[in-house]
C-alpha cells in the first residue's frame, strides 16, 4: 500500500470528524447566531397567552442555563451526550432521548417501508431489460424520478385522501397510515435507482461471458443475476445516498401527513428553538446518514471481492440509450407556454371576489385565497426558482471542480454533507439568517455539490494516471502547464454536463425548502411557496396546487429527458469519461 492510499484515509476521517463537531456545535450556537432571544421563544412556545415581562424571560434564562453564555451551555450538552443524556427540553421539560429514539422508529419504519417500494419499482423497471437483453429503460425511469417527494404527497393527499377516501391522511396509528407517505418517497427513489441499473445492463449483456453461459446452457435466472451482481459495485454507494435522500423527503412528506418522525420533530425543534430536542434529532439524522454510508461502502467492497484489493478490477461502461427528440420538445412547448402566457399577467394584482375561482376563460389556472391569478404566479415564479437553481449549480460546480483535487478533504466532509438532508440545513440556515430566497440557496448549496466531486476526484485521477500527461512530464511539461491544458479542461467538461443533470433536482430542493417556509416569503411567486401556500385549501380548490406541482414535474422531466438525448448522442464517444 503506497504512502498516498494511507493518507487519504486519516485526511477523510479527520475532516469527517471536524466536520460533524462543526455541525453540532453550530447547532448549539443556534440561539446566539440567530439574533433572537431564545427566552421569548420559548417562553411563547410554553404559553402564548402569558405576557413577556422581564422577570418572565429573566426567569425563562435561569431556567434553561441561558445566562451562562454559548461555550458553557455547549460544553455541559457534550459532557451529558458522553453519559447517553441528551438533555431536557426546552418547552415540554421532558427528556430528550426518548422523544428522539421515538421520532427516528417511525422514520425508520417508513424509510423501511418506501425504501421497499423504490426496490419493488427498479425492479418493475429493469426486468424488461433483461428479458429482452439489449433495451434500456432509462427514459421511462426518468418518469417517476422527475417527481419530487413532497408533490407527490400532495396529490396523494388530494386524490387518494380527500376525493377518493381510500386511506386515512394523516398521523400515524397503523400500518394503513404509511401508504401514502411511503408511496410518495418510494416512486422517485425506485425510478432513479430504476434508471441507474438500467442504463448500465446493456453494457454488461453484450460481454463475451453472457454469450458463453447462454450457449453453455446456463439458466437465464443465473446470467441475469450474475449481471446484477457485476453491475451493481459502482451502484451500490447511490443506493446509500438514496437511502439517507428518503430521509431528507421524509421531512416534508411526514410534514404533510402530519407524521411524527425524526425530520418533523426536527422542524418544530427548529422553529420553537427548542435547543436540546433539535441538537438530539440532528445527531440522530447524522448518525443514521453516516451509517447508510458506512453500509454501502461495505456492500460494495463484499461484491467487488478480491478484484479490489488485487487492482484487477474493470468496471463496464456506461451506454445510454438516447430518448426521442419529441419527448423533450413537447415537454419544452408546453412548459414555455405556459410561462409565456403568465408573464403576461399581473402576479400581485388581488381581487377578493374571485377567490378561490375553478379555472374559466379569464383565469386559465384558477385563482387563490387572495383572488390572485394562478397562472400569472406560475409565470413570473419560473425565473426566481429556476434562476436560483441555475446559481447554486453553477457554485456547486465551482466548489466540487475545486475539491476533486483533495480527494482525502472531500471525502469526508461530502459523508456529513450527504448525511444532512436539504430540509435540516435550510432549518439551520433560516434559524440564523432568518427564512428567504438567499438562505435556502445556501443551504441546498451547502450539501448539492458531493456527488459532483467524486465525479471529478475520479477523473482527475484517470488524467493523471493516462500515458499523455506523462509524456508531457517526461518532455518538461511545467505543473501549470499540465493542470491548465490538460487537467482542468479534461475534467471541467463532463462534470459541468453532470451539473446539469443535477438542475431539476436542485429546483426541486429549492422548492420544499420554499414549501416549508424556509425558503422565499410571501408574497413572492415562488413554485415552492405556492404549493405551501395552497395547502390550507387544496380540498375546495386543488387546481391552485397543482399548477406548481405539474410545473415543477415538467421542468424535472424535460432536464432528464433532454440530457438522456444529448448523452445518448454523445455516449459512444465519452464512455470512459461519463461512466
């Protein structure tokens, strides 16, 4: 083992360590870095009735050690978390512990639950590809996986709640009550896990080894599982991140349904600043996102055998199968028509006798609670929502292209960020920086861009290791030279395409932080807003949330779509690289 392999594995594990510290006690400086007195927060969580005087918030400080100052209270928490006490809370004056190991049953329960569904959905998806050997189900797969969690408990809601009353909508007394939430964080989960096995079988069914079993008798059960279990390896750590993504969805989706799991106890931690609870529930989330990791790494080393640790490993290439031009067109058409035709509206303009109106001639789309035009807030929202995205991809980009030359760095610190779903940062963000459009920006940004640094930690060393640079080096090539001309351009290229696959769904993030109320405030027409707004009366009028949700689904599909027609295209040409 070289010097080098050694040392990228303390460098992961001290800046993951630095960077879980980093995350706890930013928590416990929660308070203090918000600007808001703690005292009457608490104090109106406790009672809303009973008045703010001083010697109530002076007794609220006692109280909760609060006159002691930041350090002091942080040091106490981390002595008690030595000793398994996580502390009091805050508002309700119970223990912390049993009220976070409750939260964390029922969201393992229901990620257990949607985490079998996405598996029972790839399945569906991928079994067509090894029937007919050769076809990919990727464009179908990208159906299910432009839908956000936190739309599709909405019209789960809507539909199989409040107009068809087959399943109770909300809280959580039965197995009946985890349908609906696990079906809305299973189907997008399944169609990209779907997507990702289905795109790289064709790959595998073509090699010699497929041909010689098949002619040598060999079961079609065996050969397909035999190319699962070679395509899965470079797989297996997405299916990690798709696990602690449920978790991420789960905190809108329990949100909606009203379910008491981990993330929405985290939620109300949050916005009650109720310290201790939400120190517990953030710990827990990071524990379990770390474990999720931790477990996909093991898999994937039991499934690539001694192939890894003897260097003779050879992973099959990527091959996309291009979608149909139309598909990505049509989608194109009519998202940009309707965009187009709300721009020429007047998004603020209120009229309180057509609230609430069914869409008619005048009002395309319907209108709100306030009488608003639907359609106009669509339009004039795109910009806002997709623009937003459009910034935070491209600082994404910037950061991962920077990091994907310390491998060591961003490995651990990408474990933490992958462990923080978007939902938990926007809480931490909006506690200190107060909720809107530039907050939530910076927490999606905080924790989008891993995914695309192991991309480029990956091709950077494919560079450096090719026969070219080190024939550059042997005529005398100078270090900048190289990193300038070669290096940098040779990578840049396909993580940026990367980039723009992960457009939809940093839009998508955006919007539930929006839907929280973590992102963008009223009265702006934000995507996100707007289904949050809609909320209070999507039973009388479900049009004012569907708008946005269809909006949203169609602006996810036609990012996918027309990156599978381009890569589809390109692929022959970029195997090595887009693999």
């Amino acid at each position: 083992m070289s010097l080098r392999t050694r040392v990228l594995p303390t460098a992961a594990g001290s800046t993951r360590t630095l960077c879980l510290v980093s995350v706890l006690a930013a928590v416990g400086l929660l308070p203090w870095l918000s600007g808001k007195d703690p005292a009457l927060t608490v104090l109106r969580a406790r009672s809303a009735e009973q008045e703010p005087t001083k010697e109530a918030l002076d007794a609220v400080r006692r109280d909760l050690g609060l006159d002691v100052g930041p350090l002091s209270l942080l040091g106490s928490w981390t002595g008690d978390l030595l000793h398994g006490d996580l502390g009091t809370s805050w508002v309700s004056g119970a223990d912390v512990l049993p009220s976070v190991v409750a939260g964390l049953q029922v969201s393992l329960a229901l990620m257990g639950a949607a985490f079998g569904v996405a598996v029972l959905l790839a399945c569906a998806l991928v079994a067509p590809v090894l029937v007919r050997g050769r076809a990919s189900a990727g464009a179908w797969a990208a159906v299910p996986a432009a839908v956000p969690e936190f739309l599709l408990a909405t019209v789960a809601l809507l539909v199989c709640g409040v107009w068809l009353g087959w399943l109770p909508t909300s809280g959580w007394q039965g197995p009946a009550y985890m349908v609906l939430p696990a079906l809305a964080l299973g189907i997008p989960a399944g169609g990209l896990l779907g997507r990702l096995v289905a795109d790289a079988l064709p790959a595998v069914l073509d090699e010699r080894w497929v041909e010689l079993w098949r002619g040598a008798g060999v079961s079609r059960t065996r050969v397909s599982g035999a190319a699962l279990r070679r395509v899965l390896p470079p797989l297996v750590p997405q299916f990690g991140m798709v696990a602690v993504g449920l978790t991420g969805g789960a905190v809108a989706v329990e949100t909606v349904f009203a379910v008491p799991g981990i993330g929405r106890t985290a939620l109300g931690a949050a916005k009650s600043q109720d310290l201790p609870l939400l120190q517990g529930a953030v710990l827990a989330l990071l524990l379990l996102g770390l474990t999720a990791g931790a477990t996909a790494a093991f898999t994937r080393r039991r499934l690539l055998g001694p192939a890894l640790r003897d260097a003779s490993l050879t992973l099959p290439p990527s091959r996309p199968v291009r979608t149909r031009p139309a598909i990505p067109l049509t989608l194109f058409t009519l998202l940009a028509v309707a965009i187009g035709r709300g721009l020429l509206r007047d998004p603020y303009a209120v009229h309180t006798t057509d609230r609430l109106a069914a869409p008619s001639w005048s009002h395309p789309l319907g209108t709100d609670a306030l009488g608003r035009d639907v359609l106009a807030r669509l339009g004039h929202g795109a910009a806002p929502t997709v623009g937003t995205a459009a910034a935070v991809c491209l600082l994404s980009l910037l950061l991962a292209l920077a990091l994907g030359f310390l491998p060591g760095v961003a490995a651990g610190a990408a474990d933490i960020a992958n462990a923080l779903p978007p939902v938990i940062v926007g809480i931490l963000v909006a506690a200190a920086a107060g909720p809107g459009t530039g907050g939530a920006a910076l927490a999606v940004a905080l924790i989008s861009w891993p995914p695309l640094a192991a991309h480029a930690a990956a091709l950077v060393q494919e560079v450096r290791a090719s026969s070219f640079l080190t024939a550059q080096r042997a005529i005398g090539a100078p270090p900048l030279w190289i990193l300038t001309r070669h290096v940098l351009p040779s990578v840049a290229a396909p993580v940026a395409r990367h980039a723009l696959l992960r457009l939809p769904g940093i839009a998508l993030a955006l919007a539930s932080l929006g839907f929280l109320g973590l992102g963008a405030q009223p009265p702006a027409p934000e995507w996100g807003l707007l289904l949050d707004e809609s909320r209070a009366y999507v039973e009388r009028a479900p049009w004012a949330a569907l708008a946005p949700a269809l909006a949203l689904a169609l602006l996810a599909a036609l990012a996918i779509s027309t990156a599978t027609h381009t890569q589809g295209r390109t692929a022959p040409k970029e195997t090595s690289v887009e693999a």
